[in-house]
C-alpha cells in the first residue's frame, strides 16, 4: 500500500512539473520577442532591472531580452542594422545619425535617467573637494563624443576652467577599460559609474569627490531609441514597452532603496547588497531618475548645449524631428 502511494505520489508530481514546462513554453510563445542593446550594465539603470524582474514587460505581452552592448556607437550600429529592436543608449546618439543623414534614423521614444550618472573618482583623499582641485592633473574622461566626457567638459567650462588647457582629459580610454586603467596606475582622478566608483573605493583604490549628475542639470541622458521605420510598424510595442519602464520608474520612487535592491541584486552577484543600497541611496539623493519617460524639450536642447560645448555638434537639432510623441 506504501510503495503505491509514492507511485501516486510520483505520478502526481511528474504530471504537474510537465504541465508546468507545457505552459511556461505556451505563455512564453505567446509573448512578443524584444532585442535590447543597453549601453552598460549598472545600477544607474535600476528602473529597467526592476521592470524586467517584477514581470512588468511580460505583464504587457513582452519578452524583452537584454544585450549588453558596451559604447553607444556600437548600440547605434546594433539598432541600425537590425540586430536589435530597441537601443538603450544617450540621445546624443540620434543626433549623430540624423545629421549623417541616415534615412531610417533613430528616434527616442522614452527616457530612464535624466542626469548624468558618473561619479569623480580621485586617487588620494581629498576633504572638501571643488572642480578647481582638476587643474594641473590628469583625468580619464572617457570616449570623445560619448556623454560622460562631454557633461565633464561642460560642467568645467561652466565653471572658468579650460578643458584643454587647465588640466590632462584622458579620451583615448574604453568605457569598459576606464576602472581598470584607474587601478592600474593611470591618471589622478577618474569619471566611473557605478557599481565601479563604489568598488574601487571600497578596495581603496581611490575616494569619490563629486557626481557629474548633480553638477551637470536635467537632460535625457539614457534613453531608449529605435529605428523611424520601426516605430511606425510596431507602435503597440513600442507603447508597452514605454508602459513597463514607466512602472519601474514608478517603483524606484515608490519604494526604498533596500527594497529595490533586493529585486536587483540577481543583475549584480559580484556587488554585495549593501553595496547596491548604498549606491541607489548616492543616484536618489542626486534625482536621478525622472517620474516619467517623458522629457522635455528644455532638456534636449540642454543636452545639444552640452554637445555644441565639446565641439560635437554646431547646430542644434528640431526636438519633434528626433523624439517620438504617440
């Protein structure tokens, strides 16, 4: 009588664990398939961690599956050729495709962090640091034409000091290189995001002094774009999309950063939960992340000031040609 109910037993669990595998494959099939190229990996994008994590793009149909694509340029090149749908990258990228007079441009269609989200790494302790304590050293900055480097030089303009003249601006670096080079030896001081800027601290390789993000103003700093001709066939996608992220934006400003951390601590297994706490409080404090995906034309044309400033772009762009209102 024993031996037959665990064959029951058996039986019953076999039977629902392949019912289960039955309709996680049907409601799997069921959800439209969405290519993401993202720009970087870091916890500056905690809305759209948090949106893929609480199901919120398959709540709205969608399976969206996230390819780290590290540069902005290479996102561009990804979103243009069609190996991916949606480009998560600066808006600043549109800009450059539309004046290079690409017919099937890329338009922004929703924003997710409206500062930027670097962070001023010095190599010896500094109390009380100011942008003059730049002068006479050596920075990475990052890649010219990319927005870290660009809000940097802004914000030292805005501030009487000369990026080319006053100190060294290191753009010969990658992205992905830049903390590496940092602990390696190179340079004063660095412009890392996070988690980057937290560990290097925490491995005493360095202090951070200043976020460029508080320093530089509101712009649609990372955003997501896609290809006009896209846009147009898939514009139900493209709002749900916008409906998910908007829920993860929503969540990060609904709820404290311990709370979010959790729900994101699977994106970063090498980052300790205290840590990531510690840097959603940082990117908080500093109102990262806008209530919407919506930005405003003030701050796109702040962004082409910051552009025309590097020497990037000389005459601004028309803010409905490049960001699509549905």
């Amino acid at each position: 009588m024993k031996k037959r109910i665990i064959t029951i037993c058996s039986f019953i669990i076999i039977f629902m664990l392949a019912c289960s595998v039955i309709f996680n494959e049907k409601e799997k099939k069921d959800l439209v398939k969405v290519k993401v190229a993202e720009v970087a990996h870091s916890i500056f994008y905690a809305p759209q961690y948090v949106a893929l994590h609480n199901g919120y793009f398959k709540d709205v149909g969608l399976d969206v599956e996230l390819i780290l694509t590290p540069g902005a340029d290479k996102v561009t090149a990804a979103v243009l050729s069609g190996d991916v749908d949606i480009g998560f990258s600066g808006s600043e990228t549109t800009i450059y495709i539309y004046n290079q007079g690409e017919k099937d441009y890329l338009k922004t269609f929703a924003g997710l962090t409206q500062k930027d989200g670097s962070f001023i790494v010095a190599r010896n302790k500094i109390d009380n640091f100011t942008l003059n304590d730049l002068k006479g050293k050596y920075i990475i900055g990052g890649r010219i034409g990319g927005m870290p480097e660009m809000t940097l030089e802004y914000i030292l303009t805005k501030n009487n000091i000369n990026p080319t003249k006053d100190l060294t601006i290191d753009t010969s670096i990658a992205f992905a290189a830049m903390q590496g080079a940092f602990i390696g030896g190179t340079g004063d001081f660095v412009s890392l995001f996070e988690p980057n800027a937290t560990l290097v601290e925490k491995e005493g390789y360095g202090y951070i002094v200043a976020s460029l993000g508080e320093l530089g103003g509101n712009i649609p700093y990372t955003a997501y774009n896609a290809r006009i001709s896209y846009l147009e066939k898939n514009p139900e996608i493209i709002q749900k999309f916008t409906q998910a992220i908007q829920k993860g934006l929503d969540f990060v400003h609904q709820n404290d950063s311990k709370k979010i951390a959790k729900i994101i601590e699977k994106e970063f297994p090498d980052t300790k939960l205290e840590d990531l706490i510690t840097v959603i409080d940082r990117y908080k404090k500093i109102d990262t992340w806008p209530k919407t995906t919506k930005f405003t034309e003030e701050s796109f044309n702040h962004l082409q000031d910051i552009m025309i400033n590097a020497k990037q772009l000389t005459n601004k762009v028309n803010y409905k040609d490049l960001v699509y209102i549905k």
